[in-house]
C-alpha cells in the first residue's frame, strides 16, 4: 500500500480513498459528494491496485461502468446502507 495512503497505526488495515487523499493532500477543505467520476477523477492509486496487485478488484467508484451500482434515498438524505466485508 502506497505510504501516503496508510492511516494511523491505530487504525491499522484502513487506508483513504484517493478522493479523500486528493482533499486532505491539496489541503483545501471541501465537502462534496462523489456522485459521478467527474466530482473525484480517479488517479494513479486505482490503476496500480488493479494491474499489481487485485485486476478483479473494484478499486474506484467508476472504474467499471458494467458493475457500478448507484442509489440514493427518496429524501436526499443518507441511505443508512450497512457494508459487511466478509473473507
């Protein structure tokens, strides 16, 4: 994992995504939605995960337009989705 990327030791097996990487790197306080690829270009981090080390992997929020799936709640508020990663 790209050093830059690694959050404190505390927080051991979690890094940033490169949207918040790119915001916390500029140090420019933004608070945006990545609602589509454009709000937050992927950059070179996705890329190298997906030809190194994981070519399956969904690294990006748009890197593949066939399996990115999208919603959002009636309201506009959040959708209160639980993700559970299991191996």
């Amino acid at each position: 994992m790209p050093e830059d990327l690694k959050l404190p030791a505390r927080q051991s097996g979690c890094c940033l995504s490169e949207c918040l990487h790119e915001i916390r790197s500029s140090r420019v306080l933004l608070h945006r939605k990545s609602q589509h690829g454009r709000t937050c270009p992927q950059n070179n981090y996705g890329r190298i995960f997906k030809t190194n080390a994981c070519p399956d992997a969904y690294s990006y929020a748009y890197d593949d337009a066939t399996s990115t799936f999208t919603c959002s709640s009636a309201s506009g508020k959040a959708s209160g989705y639980i993700i559970s990663f299991c191996g």
